[in-house]
C-alpha cells in the first residue's frame, strides 16, 4: 500500500503512481530473525493480523494492526512497521536525537542512521519529544511516521531509520529496543536494550502509529506540521502547580539561599549538591560562582532589585550591589570577563592551561582552568547589566560603572565582528578568537538589542541585526543550532533561546517581519525540543513517586539527553508570537512548558527528595526520563537528580517580572 499525493490531497492506494512512501507488510522480529506476514487474515508462522487504516485529514493517517497469536504456546516477539520513502529526502531528522545525522560537533552522541558496527540505530521513544518520530524531507514534500497514544502497548516502542539506496526506511518498533547499544551517559555507550511481547496462545496485540505528508513551511522545516499536530494529537491535560505570586516568593527564597561569601566577596553560589554518605551528610552550596550561564549571578541581583523595590528591604538592594560590584573589579580593559568568579586567583589573574574548545569540559582535564571568555556568559552578563543598570536609574540610584561595564562588552564585539563566523565563541583578552565555531554568540546578538533598547546607540542595533542574519542563514535555516550549552559541543537547542528574543525585539523595533518570521522559525526549532506527551512510567519509577510528568519539558542536547527547565524562558517569546501571529498554538505551548517547569520545586510542605531535606525554592535541574543519567543501573529511567542549581530559579523570577511589570499580562493571568 501506498500513500499517494493527487494535487492537493493524499490519500492511500494500492497504485504506485504520486506515491510518497510506500507501507510494508508488518514484520516480526523473533529470537533475532525477522520475517514479514502474508496477506491479512492468513495465518503466516503462527501468526495472522488485520489492518485498518483512518483518514484524519490534511495529510494525517491513523493506521492500526490487531496481531494474533494463532499457535498452540506463547510467542516473544516484537512487531515492526516500516515505510519507504518513494522520495529521495534531503535530509532527514529524529527530534531530539538526530538532526540530519549529528554531523556537526566532537562528541559521541550515535551519528548518522548507522552505528560503527554497521547496525541501523534503534532510539527508545522516551528520548523523542513525539513518541518514535521520524521526518524524511525535501523541499516539497515531509512524510513523518511516529507511535500513538491510543494505548500504552502502542505508545511504548522505538524509532530506527535506514537507507534503502536513494531513499529511507523509517521504522517503528513495539515494544522497547536500543540497539546497537544503549547511550547511557555523556559520550558512554553499554549493551543493547531489548524488551519484547508475549502474546500466549490465541492472545492478540492492537499496536497504532501515525503517518503524515505534509509540504514544508519553509525549506528544512518539515518537522512543522508534524509538530503542530502533535499538539492536537496528544492532549495536554494538567494544571498550574504553584500560584505565579507563590512561585515568586519560592524564587526570591532560593536566590537569597545561594549568596555566599567567597574570599571576602559576596556572591551567587551556581547551585546547590546535597549530599550522602555518614563523611558528609545535607546539603553542600558549591563554590562555583558563574555571571551568567548557569550561575547568573547579575540577573539573580536584578531580582533582589526588585524584591527590595516590593518590599522596601534595603539589605537585599546591597546584597545585589555587592555582587556586581565584585565582578566589576573583574572586567578587563578589552571588555571581557571570564565564566567563574573563582577562576581568577588574585586581581585579574588567573591559571591558564590551554584546552581544546571544539571539545567539551568532560573531555577536557580540569572544570576550573583551560577556559577564555567566551560568548554565552559574556553575553549574559552585559545583557544583565545593562538591564539592571536601566532598572537602577529608573527608582534614582545611578550606576554609571554598570553602564560601562556593559558598554565595553558591546564595544569589543561590534569592533571585533566577523563576516566569516559573526561573535564566535571563545576569545582572548587581547581580541584574539580563539574558537569561532558555533552558535553560541546568539547569546552577544541578544545582548545588543537591550543594549540599544536602553542607550539607544545606532551602532549595536546594525551588530545585532548583522549578526541575526548572519546566524539564521548560516544555522538556523539548516534547521541547526550548535554549542549553546557550553559544557557540550554538539547540536542543540539552547542557543535557539537568544535567536528567539532577538527576532522578536527587533521586530518591535523596525516593524519588519522577516524578523516575525525568524523568530517562528527558530520558534519551531525550539519546539522540535519540548516534549509534546506523557512517557509511560512504572510504579517504581521515581517520576510516578513525585508525581512527575515529561509534556511540557525540553530535552537538552543530543549529547545530553535529559530533560530540563530551559523551556520556561520561551514562555514570554511564546505568547508574543502568539499575538502577532495569531497563532494560539504559541499560546499553548508557553503554558505547556511553565506548568512542566515548575514541578517537583521545594516547598514548606513538600521539601523532601531522595529522603533529604531541599531548601526552600529550590529544583532539580536534571530529569532523565529515558536510559541516560549517571546511574549505577544504566536501565533505570525516570528519576531526579539532587543537583539544585540557580538558573532554572532566575529564569522562572525574570519571566514573571516581564509578564507583571513589562509586559501587557499585569497579573500573570497568560499563564494561569
């Protein structure tokens, strides 16, 4: 059978011609041999099945077998869908998991369809943001193929593709396989992965998936509508977790907890480790103070700004002074200003050890040396300043040195642009580039809109559109974006955050809508990150004991495959383009995601994880909802981690600060 094209409408056929990709007989994998079934109805090994197939419109098709055991003893087997594409794709891509092939990037994250020992990968359905998605694409047409939720026996599978000459199969098996091996930690693999179903004698197994044809949005985007139908297709059924005035005491709490003392200095611990073991039990706050990033320590000191605005608390308007301050004496003549406030040893010396920048920390020798500044905590933190300077001036307090320290931040990137590779990512003080690649200075782009936003200095706006451009042809229209978390280097999806604002606040600024239209692409790039549905968990899973759900969530990276709260500060931007676009389905995925991101955070009543007392306010930033996850066991899923770090707190306190103060939403009601 065939799913066809005839003009404007698809349909299935048993004819070839304007076919888009062809639907195999079902095949069964058993004992490590697979065969196909005959003709429904007849009994082929034991086996027999009947197929029924709906039309859900535009391209979208339900497709159901009912698989029966017709022998006299119980069968182990797993069941296979496959389709060929009729298509040569372009490209092809597995949300979350492969992004045409994760080509791009030094880590061991599984690249390209096949593995080294010349087996198809086979990915679990808990690391695809649509259970077992796949995309075959060119520039006029999309077919994807992913599981449905009409059971948990067909939620519960795995996705694999495989190249048939020119074209692709795309494959969906049920139940669970990771084959040719289990990615089980950063750069680490272990044995494969097989789970299997036992029908006995005369049982039977329904098991339904979806197949979609559809054109694409743009070139490179023809995950779009499988996206968008996903959201009709798997129903978002949870509430608020917390009040939006009760998260923003929970956040200000926490922010507090993190100032900590270092060498004399007040600063913003990065997170918190609680800690195990009768040598050293509770919590440990880590000495590891980052401006931005992680850390944040500017934006974590505009929120005491406000709070001390709230509630008239002068110590907390000192506490935040006092920390810039300290990164003040830090800043170098050029502008730049490394990660971690510990790095420096005295004044602004610091040990320096060479390191390999197109590698990540882990496979580097040392966390605390080998690092330059580099474009995502330098752009954070002028970004910051910049705005905590503006917020200052504006209730009487002039701190013309944090204008200055961002000034020299915005100076040495316009000075130092470059056609070939925009802001780059690691520098040396002296301006010379020590590692160009990536998308990462996205974060330098964002930086300059505030900068030109509160100063009104021409010059920044020219770098932040030269460099906007620059990043959406080069990245972001490959349907690409690479290096944003800094302790990876690989595709991601973080550094589509700052592509995002950007587009959106020029847009505000010359009314031009290709900018509108940058911003809906990295928009959706983003999305091809958040978890669309709930993964199925046992009762010994430990998201089932915290009541955890993954719709909502985004995953990390390819070579970090956890879940995270990233997704939070896209919920103003989302509800943006949902006005100016009309779009509610914008609408619907901040929600989606500020639900999600505030789940299993430290309360006076429910403060107590992994038998351990949390602070107040505080949240994990880790959820690894598939075999990935820094556990003994590497087949345990659905489980927390005790690392409570700063920026999934800060960024939950800016968003509601822009939607009570900033934005048009005075009482937070967008996302309640």
């Amino acid at each position: 059978m065939y799913i066809i094209k005839n003009g404007t409408t698809y349909c299935l056929s048993d004819s070839r011609e304007g076919a888009i990709s062809k639907i195999n007989a079902p095949m069964i994998e058993e004992n490590g041999a697979e065969f196909t079934l005959d003709a429904q109805g007849e009994i082929f090994n034991g086996f027999s099945y009947t197929e029924k197939t709906e039309d859900k419109g535009e391209g979208l098709f339900l497709l159901s077998r009912t698989f029966t055991n017709k022998g006299e003893s119980a069968r182990t087997v797993k069941f296979i869908l496959e389709t060929v594409t009729e298509f040569a794709p372009a490209r092809y891509l597995i949300p979350c998991v492969s992004y045409d092939g994760n080509h791009w990037g030094e880590g061991l994250e599984p690249k390209g369809m096949i593995a080294d020992n010349g087996e198809p990968w086979i990915h679990s359905y808990d690391r695809t943001p649509v259970p077992s998605c796949s995309i075959t694409e060119t520039k006029d047409i999309a077919f994807s193929l992913f599981a449905s939720g009409e059971s948990v026996e067909s939620l519960v599978s795995s996705v694999s593709l495989r190249p048939v000459g020119d074209k692709i199969s795309q494959r969906i098996y049920w139940p669970v396989t990771e084959a040719p091996y289990t990615y089980y930690e950063n750069d680490k693999y272990c044995e494969r992965y097989d789970t299997y179903i036992t029908l006995e004698a005369g049982e039977s197994v329904t098991l339904s998936a979806y197949m979609l044809c559809s054109v694409p949005k743009w070139e490179n985007y023809g995950a779009v509508e499988t996206l968008d139908r996903a959201l009709e297709l798997f129903p978002f059924e949870h509430g608020p977790n917390h009040s939006v005035d009760e998260l923003w005491r929970l956040g200000i709490t926490f922010t507090k907890f993190l100032l900590h003392e270092h060498k004399g200095k007040l600063l913003f611990s990065t997170g918190i480790r609680n800690r195990y073991g009768a040598s050293a039990p509770g919590a440990l706050v880590v000495p590891h103070f980052e401006i931005g990033w992680c850390g944040q320590n500017i934006m974590n000191a505009r929120m005491l700004v406000l709070e001390y605005l709230r509630t008239g608390e002068k110590k907390l308007l000192q506490a935040a002074l006092a920390v810039c301050d300290s990164w003040l004496e830090k800043q170098s003549e050029s502008g730049l200003v490394l990660a971690h406030y510990e790095w420096y040893t005295e004044g602004q010396n610091w040990n320096y050890k060479p390191r390999d920048y197109t590698k990540s920390w882990a496979a580097n020798v040392s966390y605390a040396t080998g690092w330059l500044p580099e474009t995502c905590n330098t752009g954070w933190a002028a970004c910051e300043m910049i705005k905590l300077y503006d917020l200052l001036r504006e209730n009487g307090i002039d701190r013309p040195d944090y204008k200055e320290f961002a000034v020299k931040i915005f100076d040495f990137f316009c000075d130092h642009y470059s056609e070939e590779f925009a802001f780059g990512k690691a520098w040396h003080f002296d301006g010379r580039c020590e590692e160009p690649n990536g998308t990462i200075g996205a974060f330098v782009t964002m930086a300059l809109v505030d900068g030109y936003r509160i100063l009104g200095t021409e010059r920044y706006l020219e770098y932040a559109i030269k460099s906007l451009d620059f990043y959406m042809k080069r990245d972001l229209d490959q349907f690409l974006c690479t290096a944003g978390a800094i302790d990876c280097t690989c595709v991601d999806k973080e550094t589509a955050g700052p592509i995002i604002i950007a587009a959106l606040d020029i847009y505000e600024i010359t009314g031009d809508k290709k900018y509108l239209e940058y911003a809906e692409k990295a928009s959706y790039y983003f999305a091809s990150w958040m978890y669309t549905y709930d993964v199925h968990y046992g009762p010994e899973a430990e998201f089932t004991q915290y009541g955890y759900y993954t719709a909502g969530s985004t995953y990390v990276s390819v070579q970090h495959p956890a879940l995270d709260q990233w997704g939070e500060l896209m919920c103003c931007e989302w509800l943006r383009l949902a006005d100016y676009t009309g779009d509610e389905r914008w609408r619907k995925r901040a929600i989606m995601s500020w639900y999600n991101c505030t789940q299993c955070i430290a309360t006076e009543e429910n403060r107590v994880f992994h038998g351990r007392k949390r602070p107040i306010g505080s949240q994990n930033e880790a959820f690894y909802q598939a075999r990935w996850g820094h556990r003994k066991d590497p087949n345990e899923r659905g489980h927390l981690n005790d690392w409570l770090v700063s920026w999934v707190n800060v960024f939950r306190l800016t968003v509601i600060d822009r939607l009570t103060r900033v934005n048009k939403y005075p009482d937070a009601s967008a996302l309640n």
